[in-house]
C-alpha cells in the first residue's frame, strides 16, 4: 500500500497529461492538489511519513517548493526567452538565422548544430533550461515546427545535464557519498569518468535520432550514421577526457566546442555547399552585434562560474539570501545568491547586447514585462512541479518508490539503478535534487551486493537522470513556453516518451554489463 500511495502523482501525472491531454499548467496543479492529501491523510496512516510531518510541515514543503521554483529556476527561463525576445525585436535574429543556415543546405547539420553543439554549451555554462527554450526558439524562427523544435532540442538536452552548470549535479552526487561531505578530487574524476561511459551509445545513438527526425528519407540513412558516429564520437572522446583528467566542470562546454567544430569541419567537407551567389555576407562587427546577447551571457557565465575561482568565491559570499525554514533542520537554509546566479548572467548579457543591437533600456523593459505576461502558465505549472516534488520528498514518498524498486530487484539491480535517478528527475527536473535524493541509495545498495566498484553504480544515478530529464514536466514546460505551445505539454510528452524509455534501457544495460 505504501509504494501504491506513493506512486499515485507520478501515474496521475501522466494520465492527466497523456489520457485526458490536460494542459501543463492544470495537470501540475491538480496533482500537486492530490499529492497534499495524501501526505496529509493517507501516507501516515501507511507509516513510511516521519511523525513530526504533519500539516504544518505539508504547508512548509510547499513554501520549499515556491522560493526552489522561482530561485533560480524560473528566473532563468525567464530570462533565457526575454535573451531570444530582444533578438526579434532588434531583428539581429535574421544575423544568427542566416549565418547558421549559411554553411550548409543540409537541414541535419543546422538543427544539430543548434541542439548538439550550441544547445550543449549553453547546458554546460547555464543550465536550468536554457539549453531547451533558446535552441527550440531558434528553431522555430527558422521555420521548423514547433513540436519538431521542443522534441529534438529535449533529446539533445540529455547526455550534457550530468555536467551542466558547470558541473553541479556530478559534484553534488560526490558530496552525498562522500564520508566527509565534500568529494576528493580522485573520486569526482572517477564518477564523473563513469558516468561518461555509461552513456557512451547514447552519444552515438541520439545525434543519429535528431537526424533522422530532421530528414527522414531512407536514402539519408548512411549519411546520418556517418555524421552521428563522427560527431558523437569526437563529443564522447572529449567529454571522457576533461571527465577524467580535469573534474566534472567543464566536459559538457569542451565536448559541446569539440562537437561544434566537428559539424563545422564535417559541412565544409562533405556537406552539400550552400550557394553563396546571393547571400549576404556579415561583417565582424556585423556578426558581433548580431551575437552580443549571447556573446555576453557566456561571458559573464564563464566569469562567475568556478572557472574563474575568486569572482566565483566573491559571488557566493555576497548578497547571499538565507531563508531558514521549520521544516529544516537545525543549520539548515534554503539560500540564494542575488549577485551570483545564472538568471542575473543572463539579464545583463541580455542587457548589454540589447543595448549594442539599438534597443534603448525602456524598450528591453517593455520585452522583460511582455515576456513574463507570456510565461503565466509556465509559472504555475512550475511552481506546482517542484512544489510536488517538495512534498513527496519529505512525505517519504520518493525514497518509498526507490527502496521498493531496490528491494523488488535484487541482484537484477543495475538494470533498474538508472531509473530511479530518471524518477527523480521526473519529478523535480532537476539532475542535481536526483543526485541528493538518491546518491546514499544507490551507494548502500552497492555495498550490500558487495560490489566491487561501488562509485559504478553512483554514477548509474546521473545516467539515469539525464534521461529523465527528456521527459520532466519542468523541461517539458520550458519547451511549450519556448515554442509557444503552452497547453500543449502531453502532446511534447507524448513525442519524447519513446525515446526517454530507450535511453534509461540502454543506461541500464551498460550499467549492469560492466558490474
């Protein structure tokens, strides 16, 4: 009975969104209605809720749900769209669309280019959905379908997320097992090395997936087979090397720049050449004013990220917000960085390039204010999500469903070790509240099959999560607001189900066969 009580917002979830094709926003909220009945009356009465979880602490889950919902994940997305709305104001949109149309008339290598390449760095330097809503905009823009934009811009925002941010959610799983709390260096190298070849197929695997859904013609199979091995295995060989030689925090940025330059040299050798007779060439002042909002972001997120240790330190110690809640333990606070958190990144890049490409400040308040007005449903949708997931942490109800699934699974546990980092991530969208989650899990039932490796099935955590990322209402929601489809969340989950459902297998596969 417990592990049925504690399933019923995830399959409710879905069949909200999937059977009754309810909108997003409505389907998150009627869930997270549920979930707080049941933590407040049913899930006691089953014994798995900690006594002191009573209505009080419902309420304080919930206000936990709110402040991790608008900081900072909110505030980015909403700042990633307002970046792509200043670009079709100031038309410097119609610079990037040509330009990354410009070096090739195969379809495949743009829409690759966007999501693998372009999509994988803004993962590893952001995070938090920029890496769905700025590529699936672009798309659009560029006359692709919406649902097409949301679904390959999801599936590319996969295999980057262990290492995005800077490398947050594999430095944070580090941390949950290591017996001090904060991970050696060896031991980041080592998961981090781990978690690369586990998703090792899937480098290949989805690229050929996102050409494929691009050109379908049959006689285009050879080709994006060829270019997927290409692409992905140059990505993969990166990623593993910076994995394992140089930490978690930069393998998604250099794998994303290697995968860029490889598109690059792949079109200029074998690609059908675009007829140049009539396109407008760009100046580099040109280009740069056309690239500023994004040249800046980058800019300001690679100064204030780890790789740059003292602004990095500065950022974290200042204007640092702690909001101690009951719920907490003594210590404990929910804290957010005013100065030093991506959301600011991205609205003084958005700022300043805005200002380059003409736009004057009342104007780029007017786009800010336009494009909030334009997330409402988004809000509310991800408020409720994390909100839920809030709940169902502290009502037992998420470690009820991984323990049952350990316990169900025996030594066949490998197998199924990565989908219980993919739960995770369904319901908080986040890699990183996974890894918090499930790190400790993953680590005792190592131990208790006496593994020889444990750190190889930790890893398994973030293989999993990754996947479940394709298809987390929260990322699903920053599609539908990207491509201006809100409403229209079970459609997108629908399209991405599959392929979320073979990648978790495949992980699942490398994880047990290497044990």
């Amino acid at each position: 009975m417990a592990i049925l009580i504690s399933i019923i917002p995830i399959v409710l979830l879905f069949v909200l969104m999937l059977g009754f094709k309810m909108a997003g926003h409505k389907s998150a909220f009627l869930t997270l209605v549920v979930t707080i009945v049941l933590a407040l009356f049913v899930a006691p009465q089953m014994g798995f809720t900690p006594n002191d979880f009573t209505s009080v602490g419902v309420g304080w889950a919930v206000v936990e749900g709110v402040l991790k919902a608008v900081f900072p994940i909110l505030i980015i997305i909403l700042m990633a769209i307002f970046s792509y709305n200043v670009l079709v104001e100031s038309k410097e949109i119609e610079v990037i669309k040509n330009q990354f149309t410009s070096f090739s008339d195969d379809d495949g290598i743009t829409v690759l280019m966007l999501v693998w390449g372009f999509g994988g760095l803004l993962e590893g330097m952001a995070g938090f959905g920029t890496a769905v809503a700025i590529p699936a905009a672009i798309l659009i823009s560029l006359g692709y379908k919406p649902v097409f934009s949301a679904l390959v811009s999801l599936i590319a925002n996969t295999v980057p997320t262990g290492f995005g941010a800077v490398g947050v959610p594999i430095i944070t799983l580090c941390n949950e097992v290591a017996p001090t709390g904060a991970a050696t260096p060896e031991l980041i190298h080592t998961v981090a090395g781990n978690c690369v070849l586990q998703l090792s197929p899937l480098f290949i695997i989805l690229p050929f997936i996102i050409l494929t859904l691009t050109n379908h013609d049959k006689k285009a199979i050879l080709r994006n087979a060829l270019l997927s091995l290409w692409v992905g295995g140059i990505s993969l060989a990166a990623q593993y090397a910076v994995a394992v030689f140089w930490g978690a925090e930069t393998p998604a940025i250099i794998g994303s720049i290697a995968a860029i330059v490889a598109i690059l040299a792949y079109s200029k050798l074998f690609a059908p050449k675009k007829n140049t007779d009539n396109m407008k060439r760009y100046t580099a002042a040109e280009t740069f004013r056309a690239w500023s909002v994004y040249l800046f972001i980058l800019l300001f997120i690679l100064v204030s990220g780890p790789l740059c240790p003292p602004v990095n330190s500065f950022l974290k110690s200042h204007l640092v917000s702690h909001v101690a809640l009951p719920i907490y333990a003594d210590g404990h606070t929910f804290n957010f960085g005013w100065i030093g958190n991506a959301g600011l990144m991205l609205l003084l890049g958005t700022t300043i390039g805005g200002l380059i490409q003409g736009l004057s400040l009342r104007q780029l308040v007017v786009i800010l204010a336009r494009t909030a007005v334009n997330l409402k449903k988004t809000v509310i949708t991800i408020i409720s999500l994390v909100s839920l997931a809030s709940v169902m942490n502290y009502a037992g109800m998420i470690l009820v469903i991984a323990s049952a699934l350990a316990f169900i699974t025996g030594q066949l546990y490998p197998l199924f070790a990565p989908l219980i980092g993919a739960i995770g991530t369904f319901v908080t969208g986040s890699d990183t509240s996974s890894n918090i989650l499930f790190a400790k899990l993953q680590a005792n039932v190592a131990h208790q099959l006496n593994y020889s490796d444990p750190n190889w099935l930790v890893a398994s955590n973030t293989t999993g999560a990754t996947g479940g990322k394709m298809i987390s209402p929260q990322s699903i929601a920053i599609a539908t607001a990207a491509c201006n489809m809100q409403g229209r969340d079970g459609e997108i989950l629908r399209a991405a189900l599959p392929y979320a459902v073979g990648y978790i297998l495949i992980g699942g596969l490398m994880v047990l066969l290497a044990v």
